[in-house]
C-alpha cells in the first residue's frame, strides 16, 4: 500500500525557496532542500492552488510576484472560470485558478484544494502503475485526467497529460534531465513511468 504524504522541492537555494514558499503561502504544502540536479525546459509538473473567487486568485498572484515570481499567464476569464500561472524563482510552475468569475466576499489567500499536478505520456497507464501500488482513484476522466484520493496530505495527487499540462501552463512540453522533486510515502522508494520519484517518507 503507498500513501502520498509529502511534497518536496529540490532546489539551488533551500533559503530562497523557503522564503519565497512563506511569503507566497505554500510552506505549508510543500517542503525544499537542496539539489543542483541538471534540468532543462518543462519539468513536468505543476502546483495547482484552487481558491474560492477571483480576488482570491489576484492576491496570491500578487504575492508570488511580490516575492520574485514571474508571469506565465497573466490571471483572465476563462468559459470555466478565472485563473493565472506564475513561475517561482526556483522554477516550479504553480497555476492560481477558481470557478468563480465574481467576487462575493472580500479577497483572502485561503486554498480550498492544493494539487500536485503530474504531466504523463499515457495517463491510464500512469493510472495503473499507481493503482497497482495501493492509491484509491477519487476521480478519474479517461485518459485526460485523474484524481487519487490522498486523505494522508494536504495536497491532492492528479496526472494530467504531459502535452496538456505544458499548455495549459503556458510552456513548450520539451524539457530534460530531473524533475526536481520528490513525493513521500510510506512504501519503499520507486519511480513511476515517467521518472517521478517516490522516497520513504519521515516519520
């Protein structure tokens, strides 16, 4: 049985990431240490914040950027609600969004949901690999989108089609080398098919 029960960041500067995830909101979803891994281009994942109305979007945004974020989407209406991307100084990609197009009470950076978005080449087989390791699926859409149910973190599991995901974020799906992060569990270390690594999470 695997568990999903932390997030972690690898990154050049633990210190700066530590400040940026504070000032930002995450520190609490999220964990950072130290790694100069080589990476380039998209890295394959995204963090998913979803909050309850637009203004809600606007803060986080403007805190993100306040402390060194820049802008991978600018925050618009969309048919499906209202949403923007920024990057982190570190280069995670976290996407603010919220069904809502109107505001109906004054703006708080509150998260309902937090997500850990995984881009895959072949989502029902990511979905397999996963299932066959104990995740329960909450929600599943075909081959465009699932949900695993992960009552043991504050962050949401999901995989997302890889070309997708890139698009959706606002960058080209092209990219090599690490990932940059790491999920913890309670089952021995393993990497799924698209090479995201799971480690033995501390007790």
């Amino acid at each position: 049985m695997t568990s999903f029960e932390a997030v972690t960041l690898e990154v050049s500067d633990p210190a700066a990431a530590q400040a940026f995830y504070k000032a930002f909101g995450l520190d609490a979803y999220v964990n950072v240490r130290e790694s100069d891994a080589p990476t380039t281009g998209f890295r394959g994942f995204a963090l998913s914040l979803v909050v309850a109305q637009p203004g809600n979007v606007d803060a986080f945004i403007e805190a993100a950027l306040d402390a060194g974020a820049t802008t991978l989407k600018p925050a618009t209406k969309s048919f499906w609600g209202y949403g923007g991307v920024v990057r982190a100084p570190d280069g995670t990609i976290c996407k603010i969004a919220s069904s809502k197009k109107k505001d109906t009470a004054p703006a708080a950076r509150r998260i309902d949901q937090m997500a850990l978005l995984l881009g895959v080449a072949d989502v029902k087989a990511s979905k397999r690999f996963y299932v066959d390791r104990g995740l329960a699926v909450a929600k599943s859409f075909g081959g465009k989108y699932v949900e695993f149910d992960t009552p043991a973190s504050a962050v949401t599991l999901a995989l997302y089609p890889r070309r997708a995901l890139a698009k959706d974020t606002g960058v080209p799906q092209e990219g090599t080398g690490s990932h940059r992060i790491v999920m913890g569990g309670d089952a021995a270390p393993f990497t799924d098919p698209d090479g995201f690594a799971w480690e033995t999470a501390a007790a």
